[in-house]
C-alpha cells in the first residue's frame, strides 16, 4: 500500500509540472463586415469584447461572417 501511495504522490507531481499552451488573445469571431471601408466587426474569443478593424481588401475578401479571424498586430482587446 505504501509503494502505491509513493507511486500516486510522484506520478501527481510530475503532472502538475506540464505545461498548457495559452488560448491566443488575438482571435475571434467575425459578426459583421462592411464593404465601404473593408472592415470587420470581431469578438474577441478571450474577452468576448466586439472591436473594429479595418483591413486591405484582398484580406477583406477572405473574412467571411461567422469565420475565425487573427488580427497579428494586436495581442488582446
């Protein structure tokens, strides 16, 4: 039983040792656009805040309502 014991404390140990990835801040979900100035409505995965962002028109194109979106510039908002 003590064996068991000592091999449960090391295995809980060594688990508690790993580490996660964290969620990127910088993602979201887009919820609205608009085409006269090629911008994007996202939610913040992270915060769940809603921010613009105005984008290039090749990569306005590609940004579809309801699809994930990254913004590389940012970290959070």
């Amino acid at each position: 039983m003590k064996k068991i014991l000592i091999a449960m404390t090391l295995v809980l140990s060594l688990a508690s040792c790993i580490k996660e990835e964290p969620t990127p801040c910088n993602c979201g979900l887009i919820v609205s656009d608009d085409v006269a100035d090629y911008s994007v409505d996202i939610r913040n995965d992270c915060s769940d805040n809603i921010k613009k962002f105005t984008l290039y028109e090749g990569d306005w194109i590609n940004a579809h309502v309801g699809s994930q979106y990254c913004i590389s510039n940012v970290t959070s908002w």
